[in-house]
C-alpha cells in the first residue's frame, strides 16, 4: 500500500485504513459538517509552542503569535490560555484579540502601512508596542498620541540586509524589500524617535522572512541587530527589549526546519556570549505554532482523464487554499481512507475559473468520485487568506481537543456574503 509521507505527525497519523486527528477519525467530521473543511489540532499547537517555551526556558522571553497565519477566534483563544501574546496587522486583528480577552499590554502592532484610525484604536486599548517600519510612520504616530494625550511604546523594525533563502515573496528583510527602516538608517531613525514628544522608545525588532528552514540567517540577523543596539545605546537610547521576529518554517514536503528548542538555544548561546543573554526578548511565530496543526479536507467532485494531464477535480479551490496559486507552495495531499491498488498521476485542482486554481501538481493518488482528501500542512496561511471568489462561502473549521471536536466556525452562506450590499432603486 502507497505510505504518503504525513506532515504534522503525531497529531495526525493512519490508524488502520483511517486517518485521524488526535483521536477524532477525519472522515467522521467530513460527513457531520460537510466540505471543505478545515480542522486544526488543539494538542499540535500546544506542542509547538512548548517547544518554544522549553528553548526559552529561564529567560525574560514573550512569545507573541504573528495571528495572521491563523486568526479565528477558537484558534487564538488557544494562544491567549497559553498566556501568549500577539503580533498584529492591522484594526481588525485588534478587534479580534480583545474579543479573545488577550491582555492588551502583550499585543505589539506590525505592518508599513498602519493609518492613524488603527493608532488611536491601538494606543486607546493600550497595546504594549508599536513595530514602527519607517520615518514617515514615527512622525504621525506621535501626532496622534499627542492628541490623545499620551505617549506611544515604539519599537523600530530594523531590516538587517540578510538573505533567509526562502520564497521571494515571502523573503522580508532584504534591502530591496518594502519592510523596516534600512540598516545604515537606522541610528538616525532612533534619534529622531527619541527626540519626538508623543515616543517612547522601548526596542528594537527584526522579521526576516518566512518558511525559514537553516539557522545561519537567524544567527546572521541577530548579529546585525545586536551591532544596531550597540550602537543604539552608545547613542544614549536605551532598549529594553529585542524582539528577533517570527519566520521559522514547517514539514511541507519532507522539509526539515530546526525545532524551535534547537534553534534557540543556539541562539541563545550567541546571544549570551555577546552579553545580551538576560534582556528583555520577543519573537513573533506565526506559521510553526499553526501550520502543521491543521488540514482542509476535500471531497473528489470529479475525475477527468486526459491525453497529457489527469484531473482530479475537488471541491476545494484556490479560494479556500490560495498558497499554490499565490507562492506555488506545496501541500501533501493524502487520501481519508487508504487503499491498496495502482495509483495514477493527477492534477488536484478546484472549481474557480482560474487555470492557477489548482491544488497539488503530479500527485500519486488511488481516488474514485466521492473519495475524501485531506490537504495537510493547511494551518497556516490558508484560512487566514481565504476569500469569496466565484461568490464561494468560506469553509467551516473545526478544532479538535482530545476526542472532542468543536465547530469554531460555521460554514458560509450565500447571505452572509451578501449582507451589507444592495440593490440601487
Ligand atoms: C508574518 C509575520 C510574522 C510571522 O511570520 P511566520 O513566518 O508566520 O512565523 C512575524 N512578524 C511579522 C512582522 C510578520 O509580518
């Protein structure tokens, strides 16, 4: 029988024919709550962040949740118990980490392109930092919490100039990228920082880049945001906290990223020898607390053979899982019930009028109409892009607790996509 490799274990494995999530058999939450459907694994989470806290173990450390790998409500509540805090985006990532009783004073505010209702929003909840990207944006945060009579905590992302080899679209602190405020500029910009009534500056922060499976542009960044903070306080601005991001990647296709465990105590090592081992520090993991936690199961619409390409047609499409289309990012596709029996190459691809509306490219796969899949590796990135192109409603998503399995979204109708527009009389 065809063994697909299964990202994500143990959280998910084949018991028998069957693959489970935890102890939740796939299939059973297909057919009670229909397809596609996203289900995320509460213990797989868990996990992920404990690695995390284990290599930070003893130390002055917040980890903030990057919440746009994976925002609903059910997922973030798993973070905000966990006592995480979280990196944002944007006013409505705001909207949602109050609604999860997250405590504001651990949510730091990312992004180039924050407007002055998101600032007043932000600083009104009383968030705990500002990761300010460019010179333009400190002057009009200051202008804002002068007016609300206060003084915004900001932090300056810095972009250290080093290649984290992954995906360009999803490579951030490379000089010719929009993020941060340039290495060589960077001094300057905290003085100026400093010397603005509404700031006050409380760190410093870097994001490399994202999927980042090799420790040296870790290790190469920190060396250039530590240069920075050297030169930073030689200048009479004191940091308190360093915050080195998010970025670390996942098991997509046999990838082998460092465990988080791993990779920080390397980095802790490198931080100590530099002196800067008990500071206040931050990172902001989105994808490797979520990304291997979660799958979109699919059902197979259609087969349709042809002279050069098989198609497997699917009732997921480029709007619930827009990483292929978007990055061509590959997910494992494997069947719900395993098989014996010849398998035969196919294009998994969707519904949408798009010929990038496909799925997996050359899959292996043993599959009749009717057949149930599950695209692993789909908890990050996916749901949290997902839109209503050709008018399709947003999968329902499920997490699962042990044996329990919890609807935390239903699925979308027609009418709620329709709620808000109007017809002109
Ligand atoms: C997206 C993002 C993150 C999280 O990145 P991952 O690769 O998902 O860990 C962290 N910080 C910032 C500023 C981001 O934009």
């Amino acid at each position: 029988m065809n063994v697909p490799h299964i990202p994500g274990a143990p959280h998910f494995a084949y018991r028998g024919t069957h693959l489970y999530i935890e102890d939740v058999r796939l299939s059973d939450l297909a057919r009670v709550h229909g397809t596609p459907l996203y289900v995320y694994s509460k213990a797989s989470m868990q996990s992920a962040l404990a690695a995390y806290q284990r290599g930070f173990a003893g130390r002055n450390v917040q980890i903030c949740y990057a919440m746009k790998a994976s925002s609903s409500l059910g997922v973030l509540q798993v973070f905000a118990q966990a006592g995480c805090g979280f990196d944002i985006v944007s006013g409505g990532e705001l909207q949602r980490v109050l609604a999860v009783g997250a405590a504001a004073d651990k949510v730091i505010f990312s992004g180039v392109g924050k407007t002055r209702a998101e600032m007043r929003d932000a600083l009104e909840a009383g968030i705990g930092c500002f990761n300010v990207e460019s010179e333009g944006e400190l002057e009009v945060l200051s202008e804002v919490a002068l007016a609300l009579g206060m003084r915004a905590p900001v932090s300056i992302r810095v972009n250290p100039n080093v290649d984290p080899k992954t995906h360009p679209y999803i490579s951030t602190g490379l000089k010719g990228n929009k993020f941060g405020v340039a290495h060589e500029r960077t001094l300057q910009t905290y003085q100026r920082a400093a010397n603005l009534p509404g700031l006050r500056v409380v760190g410093i922060d870097c994001h490399i880049g994202s999927q980042i499976t090799e420790e040296e542009p870790y290790l190469d960044a920190m060396d250039r945001v530590l240069d920075l903070v050297d030169a930073i306080e030689a200048a009479g601005v004191p940091i308190q906290h360093i915050d080195f991001g998010g970025g670390l990647g996942i098991d997509y296709n046999e990838d082998t990223p460092p465990e988080a465990d791993a990779l920080w105590s390397r980095l802790l090592m490198r931080l100590d020898a530099r002196g800067y081992g008990d500071r206040h520090l931050m990172i902001e993991p989105g994808r490797s607390l979520v990304g291997n936690a979660g799958v979109c199961l699919t059902e197979v619409l259609y087969l349709k053979p042809g002279e050069h390409k098989n198609f497997c047609i699917v009732d997921a499409a480029m709007n619930d899982l827009p990483r292929p289309a978007m990055y061509q990012a590959f997910h494992q596709i494997v069947p719900l019930e395993r098989r014996g029996g010849e398998t035969i190459s196919f294009d998994v691809v969707g519904p949408v009028c798009e010929s990038g509306d496909w799925i997996g490219r050359d899959r292996a796969l043993h599959v009749h109409a009717g057949d149930l899949l599950a695209v692993m590796s789909a908890g990050a990135y996916c749901m949290s892009m997902a839109s209503n192109y050709n008018t399709r409603g947003r999968a329902a998503e499920v997490l699962v607790d042990g044996n329990q399995a919890h609807l935390i979204r239903r699925r979308e109708t027609a009418a709620d996509q329709m709620r808000g527009e109007s017809l002109v009389n």
